[in-house]
C-alpha cells in the first residue's frame, strides 16, 4: 500500500512532484492529484498533516473519488 502521506510531506518539505515520484515510485500525476486532494481537504502545511495518518487520508481520498465519479444513467 502507498503511504500516501509520506508523499505529501515529501512534497510539503520542498521537494518537487517529480522527485516524490520518482522516489517513491508513483506516477506524477498521482503525486499531483494526492496534493490536490489534500489541499482542497484545507492540509496545507507540515503542520496540518500531523494530526493526519495513512487510514485518514485514504478514506478522505476515496470518499471524494466515489462522489466525484461520473453516473451511467440507462433509459426506461
């Protein structure tokens, strides 16, 4: 499982979305999307993300995933 808020501190400290994910083996548009997300949640500094484990982060994260996706609708 990716460690979600290790990229993003990763990020948070300084280093480009490039780098976390070359570091951390992840696309950068995922790195993108996950600082997106998280600062769109109001996480904007270190400082935010203290209180903030893996579990809090995925959930948030799926949460907006399942209520941003698009809904198939089928004619009566």
């Amino acid at each position: 499982m990716t460690d979600y808020v290790t990229i993003i501190r990763a990020v948070y400290s300084g280093l480009s979305q490039r780098q976390v994910a070359a570091t951390y083996k992840v696309s950068r548009n995922t790195v993108a999307l996950l600082v997106q997300q998280v600062k769109a949640s109001g996480w904007l500094t270190l400082d935010d993300l203290e209180s903030v484990d893996n579990a809090v982060l995925s959930e948030k994260l799926n949460k907006t995933a399942s209520s941003t996706r698009d809904v198939a609708f089928t004619a009566s």
